[in-house]
C-alpha cells in the first residue's frame, strides 16, 4: 500500500500538468460586498459575466475615458460592458483577470432578455452594417455649407443673409448628428477613421471638442439621469429638473458642489419662461466648455488635435462673419445661427429633461431598469428621422449606443415587446407633448423654488427681488 502511494506521487510529479490543471479546477470566490470595496481611483475592480477584473492600471488608457470605469467601480457591469462593446473589448479581458469569481453572481430575466436581444444583433451583423445614411447626411451637410457661403460672399440682401445663417444652424445640427454617430464609433468602419471624422466634424465644423463631448457624453450614458453623476442634468444656476437640487447636491463629475443659492434661486424660479431662450443661445456654453476643458490639466487624448481643430473653426467662422457688411447683420447672422442649433439643443433636453431622476450612484445591476425610467423618446414618421438624428429613438440608442442609427427604426417594435413583458416604462411622445411635458417640470420646480420655507443660505437677493409671483 506505502508503495503504491508513493508511486502515485511520482505520477503527479512527474507530469506537473495535471498538477496546474487540477488547481484550475479550484475557483477563488469573493462576494458582493468584497468586491464593492475595490471603487476607489488606485483600485477599480468590476465584475463581467461573474468574473472579476482588476482595471486600475487600463483606467487611464481606457478609450473611453476613466469615468465610466470610476462610476461603476465594485459592481458587475456586464449589461454596461455589453452595450458600449459589442465584441470589440473582450480581447483585453484576459490580462485583467484577477483569478476570482463574484460568488453571489445573479442574472435577472430582464438581462437574460437584453443579453440575448445584443446577441442577436450582433450576429445579424448590424453593429457594423452603417447603411448609406452617412453619406447622405455629408452630402446634405456639403450643401448646407456652400449655399450659406454662397449667400454671404455673394448677395448684398439682409434677408438672404439671414437664410444664410439659418442654413449654417442647420449644418450645425446635422454635424452634431454625424459627431455623435463618429463618437461613438457608428460613422466609419475603423476607430482610426472614427477619430479624425470627430475631431473634423466636431472641433473643425462647429468649434466643439469631440474630446469634450466624450468625456460628458460617456458619463451621461452610464449615470442616466442622476442628478449627482450625470453632467447633463447638472445646469444650475440657470435650470434645475428637480427640487432635489436644491439641497446643493456634490457634483461627482465635476468634482464640486451644485450650489443652490439665492442668484440660482431666482433663475430657477423663471425657468419655463427662460428656457427657450436659454437654449437659443446654448452654443456659447459649449464653446465656453471646450476651452476650459483644452486648457485645463486634465488628461485628454490628442490633446494637440482637438486644439488645432478648435482653432480652425476660431478662424474660418469669424472669417465668414466678416464678409458681411455691417455689424448689426453680423450679431443677428451669429443669433440666427445659434437659434436654429437652439431646436437642437431643446431635443437633448426634451429627451430626460421630464424623465425620472435619482441621487446616487449609478449600478450595473439594473443597467435596462435605469434607462427606460430615464429616458423618453420622440415619435415621428419616418420622414422626419433626418432631422432628428436618430436621436428620437433614444432608448434604443440608450440600450445599443453602438448601434447605427440605420437601425434604431426597425429595432423599437423589439425594444416595445421587451418593455411590456417585463412591466418597464416605455416613453414616446411627440415633439409637441414632449415640450409640454419638459415645460411642466420645468414649472413645477419653479415653484417649489419660490416656496421661502425652503430658504437658500443668507437669501438677501431673493428678498431683496421679492418675487413670490
């Protein structure tokens, strides 16, 4: 029998692969709990189909920056990581591999019903099939353009000026369409090809840093409608969706508090009547936006690029405004222009404005839950898809941000089904309905605003105004 053993041993010994095969077997397990400890910048641990990664170190080479990767640090974000990498991120898993499994790892039917949905589409091959709709869109752009040229440079009539920068605004728009399809790798077939149509279109075409909008943007979709994480409802002094704002949330992204005090006060109490015009002229704050973000010391990649393109739109377009023969026509050119894109701007806000907002952080468990609560779409024939972008459909693109929007049409009825088997909202009204509805939000905070038993710190300006009207 002692022999036996022994030569059972050497056996072992002897062939050291069955040896690493059998410690394979042996998984290491953390909980929940443990792994939610790793959410910190020096250690960001996230968990993918149960399996855990250390993702520290390639936060800061992340293509889409370290905020969606700060956010969501110590969760399983499997729904999250498939809808932003639809087979294009997998490859670096591997390296990542901490060597543990999250023990208590669920799966909801909710997310069995997504994941299936994404795969589905991602072998029907529709992740890379981008339609014609691109170049259809520069060719309209190109149009736009020359005619709006051709207007300045060559009629002396105010009026025909002024189309001129109707035109403009409306290239704006459309180019806006074309950067967001670019920053989210829809527009071309490679990231290379991707990147300089971005920075081309974004920086260079509308003077607005495409690396600006990705840093906003991707921390927009993973926090939707968190009042705390998610830049696009952070807009205070001027607007405010929620009277939670008023009690002077942190601002995770920013990195500073939303300070609700009397100026913001009074501002908000107005704002379902300033709205409109805040919106015409919203542009300045992207600009505005663009220029603190290139200058500042945060880590931005092609930092050089964004800034010559940013520079190139800083000369052609004064250039052009100078063609025009007085200054009155100029400042009313630039209004036209930038009220036009206001249309624009009053869509982003149309679709989240009135939607359901929460403080907190965002989590990974409940990725699908999250955006149908959070945002709301705009039915329109499909007529009229050009001139939203693609952008009506703003669940779906929610749900697949790298899905051409050649195909958010034909995948609402799916995303409708998936909503009604599992008692989700569901939100599509018209433009017009969809303005009401942003409207009364927007009053209703108003309001809460006015109320002085909810006094703003040393509130002198407010009574100073007395405005309880």
């Amino acid at each position: 029998m002692m022999k036996r053993r022994w030569i059972g041993c050497a056996n072992i010994v002897e062939n050291p692969k069955l040896v690493m095969n059998s410690m394979a077997d042996v998984k290491k397990y953390i909980t929940s709990e443990e792994l939610q400890k790793h959410n910190k910048p020096g250690d960001l641990w996230i968990s993918i189909q149960g399996k855990v990664y250390n993702v520290t170190e390639w936060a800061k080479e992340h293509p889409g920056g370290d905020i969606p990767l700060l956010n969501l640090a110590g969760q399983d974000v499997t729904d999250a990581f498939i809808a932003f990498h639809p087979g294009s991120a997998w490859k670096y898993l591997d390296k990542l591999f901490t060597g543990y499994h999250l023990k208590d790892y669920k799966v909801s039917e909710v997310s069995k019903d997504y994941r299936k949905l994404a795969s589905e589409f991602a072998k029907a091959g529709m992740f890379e099939k981008k339609g014609h709709g691109v170049i259809y869109s520069l060719c309209f752009v190109s149009l736009l353009l020359s005619a709006c040229v051709y207007g300045v440079l060559y009629s002396s009539s105010f009026w025909v000026h002024m189309v001129s920068g109707a035109l403009l605004g409306l290239a704006w728009m459309q180019i806006a369409y074309l950067g967001h399809d670019a920053g989210h790798y829809q527009m071309m077939s490679t990231r290379g090809w991707n990147k300089f149509a971005g920075i081309f279109i974004g920086n260079c075409i509308t003077g607005i840093s495409i690396a600006w909008w990705k840093w906003t943007h991707n921390a927009h979709h993973i926090s939707c409608n968190s009042l705390d994480y998610d830049p696009d409802l952070q807009h205070l002094p001027m607007l405010a969706v929620s009277s939670k704002l008023f009690n002077s949330l942190q601002s995770v992204f920013y990195g500073r508090q939303l300070t609700f005090d009397p100026l913001a006060r009074f501002f908000v109490s107005y704002q379902h009547y300033s709205y409109y015009p805040i919106m015409c002229v919203a542009r300045v704050n992207l600009y505005l936006q663009t220029i603190l973000l290139l200058i500042s010391k945060r880590k931005i990649p092609d930092r050089g690029l964004n800034i010559l393109g940013t520079l190139i739109f800083w000369t052609w377009f004064p250039l052009l405004v100078s063609c025009l023969p007085n200054w009155p026509e100029r400042v009313a050119f630039v209004l036209v222009s930038f009220c036009v894109t206001g249309i624009q701007h009053v869509q982003f806000t149309l679709n989240h404005f009135a939607a359901d907002v929460y403080v907190g952080r965002p989590t990974g468990n409940d990725w699908f839950e999250k955006q149908t609560s959070g945002t709301i779409d705009i039915s329109c024939s499909s007529y009229m898809d050009w001139f939203f972008g693609g952008l009506q459909f703003q669940l779906e693109h929610h749900l697949f941000p790298r899905l051409p929007r050649t195909h958010l049409r034909s995948i609402s009825p799916i995303v409708q089904e998936l909503c009604k088997k599992h008692n989700l909202p569901y939100t599509s009204l018209s433009f017009y309905d969809a303005n009401v509805t942003t409207l009364k939000t927007l009053r209703t905070a108003a309001l809460q605003a006015r109320d002085l038993s909810n006094p703003a710190p040393h509130n002198l300006l407010w009574e100073a105004f007395n405005t309880h009207g």
